[in-house]
C-alpha cells in the first residue's frame, strides 16, 4: 500500500488552502522574518500560533515525526555543535569537553527556530499547488530588471516537484534494500551510501527523463501569464502576519 508522503500539496478547503498564493507567499516571509527576529519571550506566542494553524488544518504530527527523521539528526548535530562552541558558565565537563550552560540556551533556540521555519515550509508546501507557487514566483520576480523571471520560476516550480519525487526514492531504495536483507538496526557508513548513491542515480535519470520529455512537447519559456484573484481574505492575512512581524520586532 503507498505510504502518504508529506513533502507535497495535498487536496483541501481550508482557508489557508483558499488563499491568493501571492499573498500566502508574502505571509511565509513575513512569519519566517518573525521567527528568525524574536525573542524567547516572543517564541512562545509563536509557537502557539503555529500549533494551533496545525491542528486547524488537521495536519498529521505522526507522519511529520517519520518523515523527517533526517531533518531532527540535523537539529540534533546543530544543537551538539552550539552546546561545545558557546563560551559561558561550564555546566559539564568531560576531558576537553566543555559544555556551557550559555550553549545549551544558544543550541535550543537555534533548534527552536529551525524547527518554526520547518513547520512553516510544510504548512505551504501542503496548501500550495507547485503550479501555483512558479506563477507566484513569476509574478513577484517581474518588476525586478535583469532577473530571468520566467525561468526562475520554472526552476522553483520543478524543484518543488521533486521534493517528494526524492522522497519516494528514497523509500524505494530503501525497501529494496530491505528486501536483499541490505538494512540492519545499526546505521552504518556503509548503509548510508548504499542508500544515498543509488537514489541520486535515479533522481537523476528521473531529471533526465523530465528534461526530454519538455523537450519532446516543446516546452517554451513564453508561456500565457496566470491570472490571479485577491480577495478581502488574502489582504487580511498579509495585514495580519504583517502585524506579527511588526509587533515581533518592537519586542
């Protein structure tokens, strides 16, 4: 049976699926620019905000928890390196090991914001068609002179696309490797490049196969411009994610 994969849009009506993409994209910077600017005394109304946009839109933490177990070694690692690299007050030391309490602090918020920023990708990758995300990009990269603003947008749109194409690569190496008995409970070296090397190949004979089947319909950058609806709704979440961010710097 397929798996759900979460790195893509999924179909529904909620309100941040109804929203102009221009504006859901211009409220993504704006929340983005929130986060990485406040302070803790701030990140705690933020995250708030941001649990409870997720439970609105029925969003599952269990597949999130599974899909990004990648992701969370990172978040891991990021917080090891600021806990030893922060100067302060030793809270533990083992040889020439020196941890700080100033680095523990430092390595959660690090972490904190990271893990914001993460939610609020996955809340627009969700709620966003990638079609609808390279006519957004079009449309904001027009005004700005010597920047190829189709082709810009393209490129943001396939890139989109093969988010969850990588994914689902991903699982399939790993399951074939499964079936030959290649996985063990232990991560090793070795397993991880017999998984990420055949998955790279196949992303990029996918990407291959992509390139000539563009080629073969004819694909041109001179395409029919989108048209685009804003309504009320749309001004008011960029009003209001604009007030965030004002009210996140004043803090």
């Amino acid at each position: 049976m397929a798996e759900l994969n979460f790195f893509g849009y999924h179909y529904g009506h909620s309100f941040v699926h109804r929203l102009d993409v221009r504006c859901k994209l211009v409220s993504l910077l704006f929340l983005t620019a929130a986060v990485v600017a406040a302070i803790p005394v701030a990140m705690g109304p933020l995250s708030i905000g941001m649990l409870l946009l997720w439970v609105a839109l029925q969003l599952p933490l269990q597949i999130l928890g599974r899909e990004i177990w990648a992701f969370l070694t990172f978040l891991l690692l990021v917080f090891i390196v600021r806990a030893l690299s922060t100067p302060g007050d030793p809270w533990l030391s083992w040889g020439v090991l020196r941890i700080a309490r100033e680095g523990l602090q430092e390595g959660g918020k690090v972490v904190w914001r990271l893990l914001m920023i993460l939610a609020l990708g996955l809340v627009f990758i969700t709620t966003t068609r990638p079609s609808d995300l390279k006519a957004a990009v079009q449309w904001l990269l027009r005004p700005i002179p010597f920047v190829p603003a189709r082709k810009a947008a393209t490129m943001v749109g396939l890139m989109v696309r093969f988010i969850p194409v990588l994914h689902q690569q991903i699982g399939e190496t790993q399951s074939a490797l499964a079936a030959r008995s290649g996985i063990r409970s232990r991560r090793s070296l070795r397993q991880i490049r017999y998984l990420i090397l055949p998955t790279m190949r196949r992303v990029v004979l996918a990407a291959d196969q992509l390139s000539l089947a563009m080629m073969a319909r004819g694909y041109q950058e001179k395409r029919t411009d989108p048209t685009f609806h804003a309504k009320p709704a749309d001004g008011l979440a960029v009003a209001v994610t604009g007030a965030v961010l004002v009210v996140t710097l004043i803090i």
